[in-house]
C-alpha cells in the first residue's frame, strides 16, 4: 500500500474520561469515513496532562496492555477496518510504569507497542516521576498499511531516535505528542519554541527520506496543584513528506486532519539523496558518549 489516508486528531481534554474517549473515537470514525487507513491520536489523550505535578495518586490512571483502553480501541479498529494508534499510562507492575503508544491493526489485534525511551523532567513535565524509559530499543511496528516507526513526544527531539527507527525499516515516523506554552512566556519566546518544535522534526524527515506524522493536543490545562501556570497546548499538528515538505498542518483549535501521502516517494528522495549510503558507520564510535571531554 503506497497510498495511504492518514487521519491525526488533535483534540482537547478534560476530566471526563468517557467524554474524551467518546470524542476520540468519533474523530476516529469520520475519519474512516473520509478514508482514512491509519489513524493517530494525540499523547495521553483520556484525561488531562496530569505531569504538571508530582502527585502519587494519579499513579491509579494507569493500567496494563492488555486492558480497558486497549480493549476499547480494539472494538473500535475492528469496527472501522482501520489501524489506530493511541497513548496511554501503562503499569506494567507494581512500581514500574511506562508512556506507552499502542498500535492497533485493522482487525482489533495489538499490533505492538513502543515505550517512551527519552523522558522529561522539567517544570510543568514532570515526568521522570511517573514513567520509567522503555527497554525494548527503537522499532518499528508492522502493520497492514506499513512498518510505523511510532515514538512519543519529547523523543521527538533527539535525532538519533528518528535514526534508528529508519534504519529498522520504518516507512513513515509517527509522534503523538503533549506540547504547549507556559502562558507566562511572551509571544516572540512562544513563536521560537513552536517554530523549534516544527523544525526539528522535519529534520528528522529530511535526514531518513520518510514521511512523518505529529499530533498534539490544544487547549488550556490547570496546574493540579494550582502552584504553576499551566499549560497552553499549541496544536499545530502536522504530516511532512519524505523531503520536509508541509502535506498539511492544523491550526490551534480542536481538528481531525485527513491527509494522503506517498511512501514510494521514499525511495525517489532516498536515490537523489542518498543518506544512508554515505554514513560513515566507522566513524561514529562516539556517539554512545554522553560528551567528548
């Protein structure tokens, strides 16, 4: 399948889980019905962005694959005859818990899942606190409309991460993704962030000659707590070609957006920019460094 509908729901939340996951799987099905193949929500996308703050309690949001969630969105993929990934606060067992993407195939079946590998720890993302780093490497996942490199959120920033999902074989890079403003920030810092956010990762389309696809939430979320400011979620969720080119681009409000790409055009880019044939794996021994004093 060279042609594939991807479908990126972009939403806000609030306390009501039912309401989220009922918005959620809405999208889902109108999207299917726009054509949609693959469809992908946002990072943690039942409730609100809970790592405002360190808070024990909310450790009992989490629950294990297979699970409720996972059951739910089993049906819902069976039911629409298309692949879905979603986000979810997995505990694997008691004291260990991870920010986990599952992929669903068309057929309901968990497909596989990849565990946040890079995890923040600064105000207002306190993660560190809840999740542990995933163990099983960076790869891909095979479905009936290709091998997803899937990733999560502030993976989306280190390079090597998008790398070495490309050179597992995936065809398209898929990042659900909770990011957004302290609402204290003036507007020129809000604009250099979100540009950064952008710019990177069409790097990482650039750099591996794959498409890619970015899902954020939108909307304003408290602090728990009420120390903090919260969070402005930015949106601006997004789907580049294998060169970097914009195939679509949300804005900041709540919106399903429906988008074609081409993966054959993957191996036209990679033969004019040829990459991977020219990487000097000889010569990158340092890498697994932290730094070169």
């Amino acid at each position: 399948m060279n042609r594939l509908t991807i479908g990126l729901v972009q939403q806000s939340c609030d306390e009501n889980r039912d309401v989220n996951l009922a918005k959620s799987i809405e999208s889902i099905r109108k999207a299917s019905v726009m054509g949609a193949n693959l469809v992908v929500l946002q990072e943690l996308h039942a409730g609100p962005y809970f790592c405002q703050c360190e808070n024990p309690a909310f450790f009992d949001q989490a629950e294990t694959i297979p699970g409720p969630t996972t059951d739910i969105f089993s049906g819902v993929a069976r039911e629409f005859g298309v692949v879905i990934v979603i986000s979810l606060f997995e505990r694997r067992t008691a004291g260990l818990y991870h920010n986990t993407a599952v992929v669903f195939d068309k057929d309901g079946t968990i497909a596989g899942r990849y565990r946040k590998m890079h995890i923040p720890d600064d105000p207002l993302f306190y993660e560190k606190f809840y999740f542990a780093p995933g163990d099983e490497s960076f790869l891909p996942v095979d479905t009936s409309v290709g091998r997803l490199g899937v990733l999560v959120c502030w993976d989306q920033w280190y390079p090597e991460a998008a790398r070495l999902m490309a050179l597992a074989g995936a065809e398209l890079l898929i990042y659900p993704t909770a990011i957004g403003w302290d609402p204290n920030d003036d507007d020129e810092e809000k604009y250099r962030q979100k540009e950064a956010w952008i710019t990177i990762q069409r790097s990482h389309s650039i750099a591996n000659g794959i498409p890619l696809a970015s899902v954020n939430r939108v909307g304003f979320e408290a602090d728990p707590t009420g120390v903090g400011a919260g969070i402005d979620f930015w949106g601006n969720s997004f789907v580049v070609g294998p060169q970097g080119e914009f195939l679509a681009q949300a804005g900041v409000s709540e919106e399903l957006l429906i988008v074609e790409i081409d993966k054959a055009r993957s191996e036209t880019v990679r033969r004019i920019w040829p990459f991977l044939r020219d990487r000097r794996i000889d010569a990158y021994g340092d890498l697994l460094k932290r730094y070169r004093d």
